[in-house]
C-alpha cells in the first residue's frame, strides 16, 4: 500500500494511462504549468495549456474523441462546466446517439465542486445531477484515494463521455491506495460497512459523514449499512436495492441540493421497486436549494454533517 | 456513387449543383404537399457548397451545419440515403436517429454535424488535433453560417486552431439570414473574413454564388492549410433562396433583395459562363437537369419503400 492524496492518486492514474495508451492527452487552463511531472515525461503535445475557454476546451476534448484521442480536459471548478455545456450535453452525450452509432466519445472530464475550501457559490455548485439527466454520459464521483485513481484509470478506457467530479474537501487528505496496478470498474458501488438496522447511501466526502454517523450509532447499538455510489451514472442499482431489504430503512446522504438530485432519484428507485421491504418513510440529508456560501461556519451548515444523519436515523428507529 | 476528390471539371460541378437543386426542390414540393419533417434549404448556396467540397482531397474531413444537404451531395451522398434520413428510415445515414438537421456520413468524411448552431465550430479543432497528433492525412473543413459568427464559439474555436497551429479550414456561408433575423441586424461589419486577422488567421471573401471562383478560391485556401497546418477562414458571400425551414412563404423577405440575388442564381451564372465557353450547349443542360430529377425521383423511391427503425432497438447507441 502507499498513501497518497487523492490530488496524487489523480496524477499516478493520468501518468499510467498515459504510458500505456500513447492516444490519452491532457489539456486544460494551467494543466501543463501545474503538471510538471507529465508534462515533463509526456511533452507539450500530450499535456497542453489553453486559452482561457471552457467551451473550446471541451468541444476540441469532444472532437478529438470522435477521431481517435482518449482526452482528458481539467475544467478546474464545476461552476465552469456551464460554457460547456453544449459540447458535453449536445454533442459528446448525443451525437452517437443521433448519427446512429457512427461515433464513440471516449473522454473525461475533471471538475472539482463541493465546501471545504471556502471559495463560495460560484466555484462550489454540485452540479453531479445535471449530467446524469442527459443521456450518454457517464458520472463519477469518489470518496477516497484509491478510487480517484482506480475510477479515473477506467474511466480514461471507457468509450463513453464520463464527467469525473473531485470533491474539493477530500483533495489532499491522504489515503491508502495500492501499489501496483488496479482499476474500479464504473457502475459498481461499495458497501463500505455492513449493517442491519439502516441503510446509508452516500458519495464524495458525504460518504465520510455517513462513516461517522455509523460509527456514533453504533455506540447507541444501531447498525448502519454504508454505501459508497462512487459511480452516480451507471448507478448501482442492485447494491442498493439488496441493502433496502435487508435493512427496510433509508437515508440519501449528499452535498448537492435536494430537488431533483442523485437522492430523488435513488428514492424513487426504491419506492417502485422495494417498497414492500421498507418500514419507514425514506429520508435525504442534503445540501440546501440555496448557492453555496463562503465561509466557514455558514459551509459547515451547508453540508450534510454526521450529527444531522445521526438526527435522522434516530427518526426512523424511534 | 462517390466521385473522386478533389473534382474540377465544370461540367460536373455543375451536375453535383443541379442534384442539390432537384433534391431540394423535391422536398419542398413534398413539405407543400403535406406534413413533412423539418428540414433546412440549401437552395441558392449550390456554388458555395459544390464549390467549396470540390476542392477538398478524398482524405480531407468535413464538419456542417443544419443547412447540410448540398455539402454531403457534393461529396457524394446518396441522394436516397439521404431522404431516407429526412424521412426517419432505417436506411438512412443515421438510420433515421438524426433526421434532416444533423446527418452525418462518416464513410464519406462528414463527420460530428451539429444542428447547434456554432456546435461544428465547437467541434473542428479537436477533428484537427487529432489528425495532426496521429499523423493521418488531409485537413479539417467546418462550414459554418453567419449567425454562428455571431456566437461566441466562433471567435474560441478559430483562435484555439491559430494558437494550436490546426489544420482547419473554416468555411462561412454568408447568406444574409439567420432564420428569421436579417444579417445587418446582428452585425456592424459586412465582412466576417475580417474577424479573421484579429486572431493572426488569413481570412478572404469570395463571391459565393460563383462555383468557379469559389472553387478556386477553396483550392488556394485548402492548399495553404496544407502547406503550413495552420488555419484560414474562407467566407462565401450567397444568399438563402428559400425560407430557413420549409414549408415558407418568405413573407418576411423584402422583394428588392430576393430579386437581386434571384438575378444572381448560381446555378444560372455557371450555365451562362459554360454555353459562353462552348463547354455546353441548352440541350445538354436540359439533360444535366433531367439525370439530376431522375436521382432524386429514385431517391424518394428508394427513402418511400425504406422500412422505418425497429422500435426494440429505441436505445440503441446511447452507450458505446
Ligand atoms: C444555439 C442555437 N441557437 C438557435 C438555433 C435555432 N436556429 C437554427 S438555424 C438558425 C439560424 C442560423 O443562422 P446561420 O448561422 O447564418 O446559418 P443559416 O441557417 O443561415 O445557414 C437558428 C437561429 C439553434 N439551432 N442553435
Ligand atoms: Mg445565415
């Protein structure tokens, strides 16, 4: 085992790829200045710098998929992805689709989001669920160092568009990641602790708070199960499902803001298909509809923390 | 039938300008007759497109627009392949996924069309980077319109292709329309090649309903991107003979302009310069025009006996 920053992790999965498949490149605002190490091993034509453009950045990562480039593009703050928009929905989500199946789009996109940094509404917006409501893309989004570096290495092999969100909280807090090669297959959840008496369903740094909670209910004899999603699009739907009936209890835990979000969706998930194994309402512990705020003490009460799962779990039991 | 590229005889440039011409004419004599899906004219652009794609090499790559049916029948497009497509059948280029507004054929080269209007400007330079990256042969074209100048896209997309050094050839059609609003309402500059040189990029107008000219013109321009892998924006001063969508009754046209551009037909322009030559005489235009309607009568043949998609195959392609 080594540890690693998940920031590390990133750049050991983007160094392996890159060694092993000569089509996988990196652009980006700053990539090339900030990358020292793959810039250095790989050259100006593999790891670039850009004009300060989102929607080129992406359209030319989307281009350059549809004709033989493996691209990964850095769009630093998911309140970027907004100028481009129209490359990943439009073009990288649709146009397979449309043009009957003449074009794959095998690319990633980096964009960091969520509190911990105090940089305010628009550099933290999590924006996960946008994308999981078009179709054709992929969302991922992990929880600790192994997984940035294992989800990223599959999703540079994967031949779909896949939108790789890093949750700012987590970027330089070190983790253990294994030494030689690996990779964690996309659409697979963790069970990250196994319980009977509720279900836990988190991703990003929110999974850390349900791992907390657990840990406080457990001190009060409740046995929490602990998802980790890791990939929000394909979801896991089975994992889930199979965790509801054992447990008959369920709280969606994220960061992201409540109407229409990843929870909405895993509830609704569960309600048409194991509704008769639940046994009490399901309940969401999310960010609020509301822009993130910068400072601290207003972030910490943004962001889903251990005491309001805790809260919440407690309510269902009785 | 793909005809060898690039192509320069006029005669044939001519033919290519007339099938776009009939099949035009066809589906808007099919959106008058009944419903009909929507779909976008190239009528009154023949020059520009047969122009501009009879310059272009068998490896070079093309990117287009909505208005994309005189660019992919320039290049060789099945006519009935084509219907088929605008008619949501199985056969089609797209197997009826895309309908009128974003085939693409890659088999001949046409790749990513975007009905996004600026979305193919979006999309060239990464086209560009790839062929320069893996050593593949020919340029990058990317048609676009003069509404898609307007959009910010367009000024991202041409100065990443400089700054990067991309072999892209961007193509403005200038037909004066942007659907519904007039060009001089959008823009103080009558001259969109301007844009060009603030990005350090060669930009040159043509006149775009002159198929010898603009071919010339493309020929120059393609052979520069070539020479140095760097950019050049080639922009087609033309006209939008027929509405933005058909069916139209271009009531919101004023009769001056369509008058003065209906003088300047470039199908007509290219008939007159080929008879003044002796390169052809009225009889043979006559049968230009009839082999040209006869295509696209067997194309909607072939597009009308086409079976439509299989409803069990609704998602298919939505992944890789
Ligand atoms: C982003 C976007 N905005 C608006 C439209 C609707 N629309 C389709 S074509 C068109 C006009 C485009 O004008 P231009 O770029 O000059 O091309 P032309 O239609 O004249 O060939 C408009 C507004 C669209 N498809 N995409
Ligand atoms: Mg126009």
């Amino acid at each position: 085992m080594l540890t690693l920053t998940p920031y590390e992790a990133i750049d050991q999965a983007l160094a392996e790829e890159m060694r092993r498949d000569p089509t996988v490149l990196m652009f980006g605002e700053g990539v090339a200045t900030k990358r020292r190490a793959l810039s250095d091993e790989f050259g100006g034509q593999r790891v670039r710098n850009t004009p300060l453009a989102e929607a080129i950045i992406a359209g030319t990562a989307v281009g350059a998929a549809a004709t033989g480039l493996r691209p990964v593009v850095d769009l630093l703050f998911a309140p970027f992805l907004c100028y481009a928009m129209d490359a990943i929905v439009n073009s990288a989500g649709k146009l397979r689709y449309v043009s009957g199946g003449q074009f794959a789009f095998p690319l990633v996109t980096l964009a960091m989001t969520g509190g911990g940094w105090g940089v305010g509404a628009q550099h933290n917006h999590n924006v996960e669920a946008w994308f999981v409501h078009s179709p054709g893309l992929k969302v991922v989004m992990p929880s600790d160092a192994a997984d940035f570096k294992g989800l990223l290495k599959t999703a540079i092999r994967d031949d779909n568009p896949v939108l790789f969100f890093v949750d700012l909280g987590l970027l330089h807090t070190p983790g253990e990641v294994p030494a030689g090669e690996f990779t964690v297959p996309l659409g697979q959840a963790a069970v990250r602790r196994e319980g009977d008496d509720v279900t836990l369903v988190a991703y990003g740094k929110s999974v850390a708070a349900c791992q907390q909670a657990a840990r406080t209910l457990a001190e009060q004899g409740r046995a929490a199960e602990v998802i980790d999603l890791r990939t929000l699009k394909p979801l896991d739907e089975a994992t889930i499902l199979a965790s509801v009936r054992k447990t008959g209890r369920l709280v969606l835990v994220h960061e992201a803001s409540r109407p229409c979000g990843v929870g909405a969706e895993i509830a609704a998930l569960v309600a048409e298909q194991a509704h008769d194994a639940l046994k009490a309402p399901i309940v969401r512990v999310t960010g609020p509809d509301a822009p993130a705020p910068a400072s601290f003490v207003l972030e910490q009460a943004f962001t889903p923390q251990a005491d309001a799962i805790v809260a919440a779990v407690q309510r269902l039991l009785g | 039938m793909k005809p060898t590229h690039p192509y320069s005889d006029p005669v044939d440039q001519l033919a290519r300008m007339l099938l776009v011409r009939a099949y035009e004419d066809r589906i808007a004599a099919l959106a008058a007759a009944g419903p009909f899906p929507a779909s976008c004219p190239s009528a009154g652009q023949e020059a520009a497109a047969v122009g501009v794609v009879s310059a272009l090499g068998a490896d070079d790559l093309i990117l287009t627009n909505h208005r994309s049916a005189g660019h992919l029948l320039a290049r060789g497009a099945d006519p009935g392949r084509l219907l088929a497509e605008v008619m949501g059948r199985e056969t089609g280029y797209c197997r009826g996924r895309s309908g009128s507004l974003h085939i693409s054929a890659k088999e001949l080269g046409v790749v990513l069309t975007s009905t996004i209007v600026g979305g193919e400007l979006s999309l060239a330079p990464g086209v560009a980077l790839a062929r320069s990256l893996l050593g593949r042969p020919g340029i990058v074209t990317c048609f676009f319109g003069d509404g898609a100048a307007c959009e910010g896209i367009f000024h991202e997309s041409i100065n990443l292709a400089s700054v990067w050094n991309l072999p892209v050839l961007f193509v403005c059609e200038n037909n004066e329309w942007q659907a519904y609003v007039h060009r001089r309402e959008t823009m103080l500059t009558d001259s969109i090649a301007a844009h060009a040189a603030a990005y350090g990029v060669e930009g040159r107008s043509v006149d775009g309903n002159d198929v010898a000219a603009v071919h010339a013109a493309a020929l120059a321009a393609a052979a520069q991107v070539r020479a140095s892998g760097r950019p050049f924006l080639l922009e087609a001063r033309t006209y939008r003979a027929r509405g933005h969508l058909e069916p139209d009754d271009q009531s919101h046209v004023d009769a001056g302009e369509l008058a003065h551009w209906q003088a300047r037909d470039p199908i007509a322009l290219a008939r007159e310069r080929l008879i003044a030559a002796g390169q052809l005489d009225l009889d043979g235009f006559a049968r230009l025009g009839a082999e040209a309607r006869a295509r696209i009568d067997a194309a909607v043949e072939f597009a009308v006996q086409s079976p439509y998609p299989d409803p069990a195959e609704l998602l298919a392609n939505v992944y890789a």
